[in-house]
C-alpha cells in the first residue's frame, strides 16, 4: 500500500479568516486553506501603531481601511522617506508590513488591519486569557498592588480580539482563523485562545510540517532538499517568497531579496549556512527561518489565489546590530501576472502522506495477512448490570499521585445529566476535603487524567457540558471516554475515575493542540492531548488522551465508507501513530503499556489480531542497533519565539526529532520481550461512531526492563516503578477466576505502594472485591491474542 495514501475531503468547508503577516507560512496556509476545500473571506493583519500615536500616548483608531477604501491606490506604497518600522513582537512578524496593504489587490480578498497594542506581558508558553482564570489570579493578588482595568496595559495577543471581531460583524459566515505557526507553541497557543473565546475554528495547516513524512511528490523529485522540504513545496505550486531579514550568523546579507521557493541552489545555501551554527536536529527549522534566522515577504503564487503580483521597484539595505541585515522597500505595486505564467490547480498544493514510513510499513505487513486469521472461539458471558454495582469511589494514595475511581451518582436521578452533577459535586468535594494521607487540598486544575465511562454515547454532550465546567486553566486533563452499554450497572449512566498529581503545577507539561494540522487530530473536547509529571529523581510519566482514527486535516474517522474488517488495518494503524505522534512530541521514550478499546462484536477477533500485530510490529526491535548510544539530548528544548527573544529556556515544546520512540537504547539487555504490555478490550461505543480507540501510558527514563511470563508482563523502570499486566485467562472460568482475583487483591492491590489498579473485566464482582477502578468490558484480550476473563493493569512505587 502507498504510504501516500488517499484522504477523505471535508463534509463542508469552513469560511476562514487568514491571519497574514505578509511572509511565506502564513501565505502558504491559505493555499492549504483552499486545498481542504475551504474558501477564504478575509485577510487580518496587525501592524506597528504610527510613531505619532506612540509619541503622543493615543491609542490608534481601530478603523483600518479596507480593500474597497485602497482601490486604486495600490501603486507607490513604501515611498521614498518611509520609514519601515519593524518592532520586536513576540507574536507577530512586523518587518515589510507597509507591504500590506496591497494583498487586498493582489489576492482580491478584503484586507482588515489594526495596530498592535500592548506588549507581550504574559510570555509563558501557554497562553491564560480566562475570564475565570484572571479573576482567580486577581483575587490572589495583593489589593495594594491591583490596577483598574481602564489603566492596565494588555497583552499584544489582545489587539487581535477586536480586529476579529469587526471582520466577524463585516463577514458573518466567517467561522475559522488560519495561521503560520509550525513549531512555535507560544505563537499557536494565543491564536488558538482569541479563537476559542471568538467560537472560531483555528487552523494551523503547515503544525509540525518539517517532521511529517513528505509528499509523494517530493519523495519522487531526486532533486529536491531534504532539510528544506516545505520550501520545496512551496516552489512546487509557484509561490515567490524573498529574503527581506537576516539575523543569524550563517546567513549575511548576500541572501537579501533571495527566493527560499525558486531556484533550489537557493535552499541548498540556506542549509549550508545554517549547518554552521544549528545542531543536526534543528536544521530544518533554522532552514525555515524559525528561530528568527530570517524573515520573508510573499511577492507571488498560484493564479488560483493570487490575481496580480506585487513588484518592488527600490530596495535599499540596512544595517542592525549583530550582523543583523534587511531591505528598505520602495515604490511596492501591483501589476498583472505574465500570460505564460504556468497554470497550477489546488491539487498541486502538495499534502504530507498520512502515514510516517514505519507505520506504512506495518500497515502493509498488516494488509497482507488474512484478517481472518485462526483464531479460538469463545462465548464468553460479558458483566451483568444486574449482577453487580459500582458503590463508593475508591481511593489510593501515593508520594506523587492521587487517584479516585468509579466516582458515579445514581442517587442524584435516573438521567446523565443529574448523575453527572452528582459526580462533578462529589470530586469537589473530595478535593477540598482530601484523606489525611494527601498533604493539602487540591483543585480540578491538579487531575491529570480521566477516565469517562459512559452507559450511551447518546449521553455524551450531557455529560461533557458539566465535565468542562470543571476545568478553567490551560491544559486540563488527558480524557479517554467509552460507552460500557449493559455492561455497566442499570442505574449509572456515568462513572467517572481521576488521577490527581500532588506535586505542584509548575512541574507539569502539556501538549494541548486545538488546531487542525496534518500533524494529529485537534483536540474535540475539553481535554489535552498529553499531560506529563515528573518521576523521583529524573524522567517523567506522560498521560496521553484516548486516540481514534480521524484524519487530522478534515477531522473525520479515515475510511468510514469501508466499515468493519475492511477498513480496520487503516484505522487501528492511523488511530496508533495518532499515539506515537503525541508520545514523540512529549519525549516519550518508552510506552509502558496501552489499552486498544475496540467496537464490533461480530469481527471482534480478527480486529483483536490487527491490533496486536499493529502493536507487536511497532515495537520490533531494528537489527543492528544493539550498540547504539543513549540518546543524550534528554534536556527541555527551545521555543522558535525563546530562541529568537530568549528568556524561556526551561519550557517544553514539540521539536523536529529524528523517531526515538521506542528508544531500544534504554531497554535491558536481559529483557525477557520488547514489547510492553498490551490489553484489547471490546466496549459498547466509542466516540465519533469509531470501532478502535488507543489509550496508551508513555514514559521518559533511563533504563526499563521487561520481564513475561504465561499470564503476565511487566516493566520496570529505573528500578523504581512498575507496570504490570496480569492476564486472567478464559480457560479458568468463573469461579476460578474470581478466586484468583481475590488473590491477586490479596497480593498486590493491598500494598501501600501500588499507586493505581485498573480491572477490565468480564466478570460480574462482588461489591468489595476490587480496590481500584473497574472497567466493564463485553471481552478482553491479553497478549498474542490471548482471550480473557479480566485483565489487570497495576503501577507499583519501588522506593
């Protein structure tokens, strides 16, 4: 199979509003924008305020004029004695912004601007503009040192608020925001917030692009650059964007007015110059001026958006301080595009493939195995909801984490919404007033990950309307959510399990991408797509959100005209790499485990085989690479913004890596297996109608350790922690295993140590039987396909 395989094309477009800033990313996305089948109905743009207005401390109007108030003024823009002011903004690119104005006429879409006001103030990588999180941080402040809002200075993210939103008055069909961000967190956060409290949809299409696998286009072109690979797309549709700013040490003034998207000899030098001073890994970011090396201005693209061209007739260099170099632009206008000109289509617009080259390979390897496999047949008897019930939340303690579960309410009423009232009241409550064994009270802010079990999806927005109303700061909790049907007690319509870290909020990391990007599907609900905290001593655990199969670039479920066995390998396979993806740009280094929730009674064990092969083939250890070296780059890396303005070094943000997931590096050498434990559970829904959801545990450290036997696995990591899996087989039946489960109880859920205990299970349970969270299944599935009564997933602290 292709690893540029074929992708589904949105149900409807949306109506964007294109955030441009006059360079190469953010003029390349509104050709993505029209490549997914949207159609873009304004242009917004923040500039510099006037020198005048600083002077006199006024604040600009607002009113900027439109493109119908340029009309026939699009020649002589940038004339001489303009002064080209270029300020040194956190978020926006300012410098050839008296540019602007003419890609009204240039592109024929209506042109919004404003001045940038305020500065950055808030500089953390997340952005907190929350109505409640601002109060809540005010009320914590010293009276004596508030100000009236009147008198308070904004945060330059802020002057975009109102610029949206006169566009939104002008163009009320608009409904999205595109933008530029690649690897920039600070820059894609902001947008991501103004976005979220204006109900627009943002889109971020070129997120992470120099780490997605290349366009089959360009993997055909011998030719083409292997570090600069977006420039490469760029040239590929016609797009003209030059070098108007240098400020690295590799690049001096001699790539002025270059072309990063014609001659490749131009793309070449960028590599070579930026090989001088950027480490291996970071070279296609400084290739793409992301770290500030340098700045563009989009002059020229595909007649499909652009109806004329912007020609610049005077250029004058200047110089800055620390080798800083750029042009002065004079008499800017535009003029008509040559007849000549080549003809590209909106399918010349090159797209990543979908899959990275390891899971088509598996998915090939997948594709060619008889789905249908031998497999032993079972009847087994799933949980009756008449034959046991949930009781009282359980509650386990540990030194760095507190976890609640099977917190449900069928005394607050029959329906979901009252039973999910009950439980938000019932996890305050629990909260404030926590065990003597957990230090101080805690907030929903500190639960870093959820377990949402659901008696219907049909309940779903019941349930997700109060569940977001817990959560008022950044980053809330990694979320999986299924639907147990029958399987869960006739009168719970919803139980929820949490995990509270009780270290403090400074120490954690959040990966929460609310964006549409080919990269990995945009968060669709109030939770994060991966939530770390740190280990004892060094390394971190990497809670990550439940993972279904949507395309990330149109958010719909991949091959849903191709139901059941059919289009399995490309979902569970794509729903997987969804995982990977997330782990990667968390640093994760190792998975401790995962959990396939799957749909579909009547393939369940040919989609169980997939899965297991997905799994098995994903973690085959590479011949040869018994020698290789601990990967020694385990520090925080830099922010794009960090490195161009400093001062937010300790701050994670996704980087372009080489893959390292799974590092073998740090696997034992008398490890029994490579592959971390693995458990297949068959439920009654999953969200957005998919038949599979992954939910996997990441970890980063130094060392791990694997040890199997014929019922269970288990990883130890740095010999402090432990995953174990602990399988109970079919063939032991019901009263046997119940048996067994009490020891097992016995042996391990009674330990102080064990820190969380999950049970997926068959089995209808005594009400006292299990100290931990119960997850009701119609089947399980254990290693190699093994089919069980219950599986048992234990993390246990060593020290």
């Amino acid at each position: 199979m292709s690893q540029s395989l074929v992708t589904s094309s949105p149900v409807s477009g949306l109506n964007v509003i294109a955030l441009i800033s006059g360079g190469k990313d953010s003029l390349y996305s509104i050709l993505h924008c029209i490549r997914n089948g949207h159609r873009v109905v304004a242009l917004a743009n923040l500039h510099p305020e006037e020198r005048s207005q600083l002077s006199r401390g006024e604040p600009q109007e607002q009113q900027r004029p439109t493109s119908e108030d340029l009309k026939g003024q699009d020649e002589g823009w940038g004339e001489e004695g303009e002064e080209e002011e270029d300020i040194d903004s956190f978020m926006y690119q300012t410098v050839g912004h008296s540019i602007i104005p003419l890609y009204a006429t240039a592109l024929g879409i209506p042109l919004y601007r404003a001045p940038i006001t305020g500065g950055a103030l808030d500089t953390a990588r997340v952005y907190r503009h929350d109505a409640a999180d601002q109060a809540a941080e005010t009320n914590t402040q010293d009276d004596s040192n508030s100000e009236s809002t009147s008198d308070q200075i904004e945060d330059e993210t802020e002057s975009l608020v109102p610029l949206l939103r006169r566009i939104m008055l002008a163009h009320p069909e608009a409904n999205a925001v595109s933008a530029g961000a690649i690897l920039s967190t600070y820059q894609r956060t902001r947008i991501e917030n103004v976005a979220g409290r204006l109900g627009l949809v943002p889109l971020a299409w070129l997120w992470m692009y120099p780490s997605l696998p290349a366009p089959a286009e360009r993997t055909a072109d011998p030719a083409a650059v292997a570090q600069a690979g977006l420039l490469e797309d760029m040239a590929a549709c016609g797009c003209d964007a030059r070098i108007i700013k240098v400020a690295s040490g590799g690049l001096d003034d001699g790539f002025l007015w270059e072309n990063v998207s014609g001659a490749s000899g131009v793309r070449r030098r960028l590599v070579k110059g930026m090989s001088r001073f950027a480490a291996p890994e970071d070279i296609r970011g400084a290739v793409l001026g992301e770290g500030g090396e340098y700045e563009t201005l989009a002059l020229d693209g595909p007649r499909f958006l652009w109806k004329q061209r912007i020609e610049i007739e005077s250029r004058v260099v200047g110089m800055g301080e620390g080798g800083v170099a750029y042009l002065k632009l004079r008499r800017a206008k535009c003029v008509p595009k040559p007849d000549d000109e080549r003809e590209h289509q909106p399918g010349d617009v090159r797209k990543p493939a979908l899959l990275d080259a390891p899971f088509s390979a598996v998915l090939q390897e997948i594709s060619s195995v008889p789905a249908d496999a031998s497999h032993p047949s079972s009847s087994r008897q799933p949980v009756s909801s008449s034959s046991w019930s949930l009781g009282d939340a359980n509650h386990r303690v540990s030194s760095s984490t507190w976890a609640i579960s099977n917190i449900n309410a069928p005394e607050a009423g029959i329906g979901a919404l009252e039973q999910m009232e009950g439980i938000v009241a019932k996890i305050q409550q629990a909260l404030t007033s926590p065990p003597d064994s957990v230090a101080f009270p805690r907030s929903t802010d500190d639960i870093v990950f959820a377990t949402v079990l659901l008696q219907s999806m049909a309940d779903f927005a019941l349930m997700n309307k109060l569940y977001v109303s817990m959560f008022k700061k950044p980053n809330p909790p990694a979320r999986v959510t299924v639907a147990c049907g029958d399987c869960l007690p006739a009168n719970v319509k919803v139980s929820v399990s949490i995990v509270v870290d009780q270290g403090p909020r400074t120490w954690r990391e959040g990966l929460h991408v609310q964006s549409r990007s080919y990269w990995a599907p945009a968060n669709i609900g109030p939770y994060s797509q991966a939530i770390s905290i740190p280990l004892r001593d060094e390394g971190k655990t990497v809670y990550i959100a439940g993972q279904i199969p949507l395309e990330p670039a149109s958010m719909e479920i991949i091959a849903q005209d191709k139901p059941g066995v059919e289009g399995y390998p490309l979902r569970a396979t794509l729903a997987l790499q969804h995982l990977w993806r997330i782990g990667e740009a968390m640093q994760v280094n190792w998975w401790l485990g995962a959990v396939a929730f799957m749909t579909g009674r009547e393939h369940i064990q040919a989609q169980v085989h997939i899965a297991w092969e997905i799994w098995r083939k994903a973690h085959a250890k590479p011949r040869g690479n018994e020698d290789d070296e601990d990967d020694e780059d385990e520090g925080p890396q830099l922010d794009a913004w960090d490195i161009k303005y400093g001062g937010r070094a300790m701050e994670l943000e996704p980087q372009v890596v080489e893959r390292n997931l799974p590092d073998f590096a740090v696997l034992e050498h008398d490890s029994d297996s490579t592959i971390p434990p693995f458990l297949a559970v068959e439920v009654h829904e999953l969200p957005r109608g998919s038949d599979i959801e992954w939910q996997g545990l990441g970890i980063r450290c130094c060392q791990v350790k694997i040890r199997s036997s014929d019922d269970s696995v288990e990883s130890t990591l740095d010999g402090k922690y432990r995953y174990r899996c602990i399988e109970i087989g079919l063939e032991q039946g019901q009263s046997s295993s119940t048996e067994r489960l009490r020891s097992l109880v016995t042996s391990y859920c009674r330990r102080p140590k064990t820190t969380q205990a999950v049970l997926y299970t068959t089995l209808p349970l005594p009400n006292d039987l299990w100290p931990g969270q119960i997850v009701p299944c119609r089947s399980v599935w254990g290693s190699k396909e093994r089919p069980l009564v219950a599986g048992l997933v234990l993390q246990e602290e060593l020290f």
